[in-house]
C-alpha cells in the first residue's frame, strides 16, 4: 500500500490551485518524510459535524483517525443524515483516507457482555446500530470494549455473551469487521489478557469479521511490560502465539498515568508516563505494525497536543531502515 503524503502545512500554490478547482493530486507535498510505513493519527471530535473529523486529522497531519459515531451519553442515534454521510466520504476521498486506516469507537455505553438483561438487550441492539453507520459511511472497522461481568457472572459467561452480541450483530449487518479491545483489566472487564480476547474470536462464526486493537496503556496496566527492553517484541510475540497477527487491525498509542500491572485505565501523554520513550521508539520501527492505523487518545496537554505527539513519533523512525 503506498504510503499518504499530506502536507503539514498547505502552501499557497496548494490553496489557489484549489480554489481554480484543480487536483491536488500532482502538487509536491511535503510529509513525515521518514514516516514510510507507519500510519500515526489521533482520536478526533465530530462534533462539528462528522466530516470535521476528516479536516481535524488533516490538520495535525496524522495520516489515520478514530472518532465516536454519535453521543457517549445517549442509547439512541438520531438517523444519520445523508448529506453528512456524502460528505464525510467526499472528505475521506479527497484527503485519501483508505478505510482501513479510519477506526470508529464504540459508545461506552456498550456492554455487550452484561449480567443485566435490559443493558444486555440496548447494547446488542447499539452495537447493530453502530455497525450499520459505518457502512453507510464507508467504513470497514469498529473498534469497542468487549464487555464486563460487573463481578455477577463468571468470565466464560461474559465472554459467552459478548460473542453471542457479535454473532447477532454480524447476521444483521454487512460486512463490518468487529475489533476488540484489549482492556486495562480495571473492574471486572473482559478481554485484558490475550487468551480471554482469542476465546472471545473462537466462538464467533465469522472469524473473517473479527480483529483487534491493541491499545499499549491498557497492555501495560494489565501487566505486558513495554517499557523493558525489547518489550514490544515480546508483547507482539505474544499476541501472535495466543491470538494470531492476523487479528491485528490497530493500535491505541498510549504512555500510561499507572504503573506495570497497575489495571489502571489511565492516559498519558507519549513519553511522559510508565511506558516511556524507548517504547514508542520500538513501536515506530516494529514491521508488524506497518501499515495499521496507530492511534493517539493522550490528554494531549496545551504545547504537546496531538499533532507535537504525532511529529515526535515520525522523529524515532531509524531513518536507516525507510
Ligand atoms: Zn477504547
Ligand atoms: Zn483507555
């Protein structure tokens, strides 16, 4: 897959050959020069409208993005009106955002896995809805929390309800690929090691529609050392023996506020936590997460927000290696 080039900041050629209504296509663009293979980006805000979404990643310069779908607040989604819809792909195109690299989130809302059968029923009825807009948005990924037991079923019946939430949600929509997340294993979450994400996969039908977000925060906070030397190829090691690369669709580029095994589900900018720099180095020059969208969901505090955490990480590319 060839790689985006986006410029970080547009020239004036760029904005008057717009304005006279010509491609941008063949105008040089400057880019993470070393970013090569590696598809840096941001959780970005919709609510300006979603195809805002698109202009607010352009504008950091990431060349991947995640967003929610609608209100984190609410069980229910106003219809999707089309013409956002249209213009939200009409953004996509024109920025040259393959789907693959566009990972919405879940409403947190979601317990695809609950002992409690009303919040059983709106979450599976969510997740169908969920998945419904993305294809109506031309989206091929949607990344959620597997679920919790709240402590009152045991793992293996969770797990059970969580798949049976996909099962149901795969027959009812088109060919959305559902990817979990591996959690922080703060409160009686699912999925925080690698076995409970794989016996998740191994009991839905349509493995082809199943993949995972490894988000590194919440891998620290449940205990995968990053921060230790070679870390990452021993968490990647890992993954691949008890789940399968094949399942890695994405990566959630957190340092982390907590400790190693802290279970703490607590965000920190890049750097500036538990996991520390040489990490995110290793992450930058790991092949195995060659083009996947590696996502950024820090605090981004004010003079390192997103689009300095984004610069930094194209910096720790071994030039050598591009
Ligand atoms: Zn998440
Ligand atoms: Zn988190």
């Amino acid at each position: 897959m060839a790689p985006k080039r986006r410029a970080t900041r547009r020239t004036k050629t760029e904005e008057s050959a717009e304005e006279e209504g010509e491609t941008l296509e063949k105008q040089p663009r400057r880019s993470h020069a070393s970013g090569g293979s590696k598809y840096i980006g941001a959780h970005v805000s919709i609510k300006d409208g979603i195809w805002k979404a698109v202009d607010s990643c352009v504008a950091m310069d990431g060349r991947c993005f995640a967003l929610f779908l609608g209100s984190q607040r609410s069980w229910t989604r106003p219809a999707l009106d089309p013409a956002a819809a249209d213009k939200f792909r009409e953004q996509c195109s024109r920025h040259r955002f393959d789907s693959a690299h566009i990972l919405p989130h879940g409403s947190y809302l979601m317990n695809c896995g609950s002992p409690k059968e009303d919040v059983l029923e709106k979450s599976r009825v969510l997740l169908v809805e969920e998945l419904s807009r993305c294809s109506r948005l031309g989206l091929s990924l949607y990344n959620f929390h597997p679920g919790s037991s709240l402590g009152s079923i045991s793992t293996e019946q969770c797990v059970q309800r969580i798949a049976t939430s996909i099962n149901n949600a795969h027959q009812k929509t088109p060919a959305v690929v559902t990817v979990l997340e591996n959690m922080s294993g703060q409160g009686s979450t699912v999925g925080g090691n690698f076995p409970e994400l794989k016996s998740i996969i191994d009991k839905v039908r349509d493995q082809s529609r199943m993949g995972v977000c490894l988000d590194t925060c919440h891998a620290f906070a449940n205990g995968y050392d990053l921060s230790a030397e070679g870390g990452v190829k021993a968490m990647l090691n890992e993954f691949d023996q008890e789940v399968g690369l094949q399942y890695l669709k994405a990566v959630h580029l957190n340092d982390s506020k907590g400790k190693l095994g802290c279970n703490l589900d607590r965000h920190e900018d890049i750097g500036k936590g538990h996991i520390g720099i040489s990490a995110f180095r290793d992450i930058m020059n790991e092949p195995r997460l060659d083009h996947i969208p590696l996502i950024l969901e820090t605090p981004g505090r004010p003079g390192f927000e997103y689009a300095e955490q984004i610069e930094l990480l194209y910096s720790l590319c071994d030039k050598k290696k591009m």
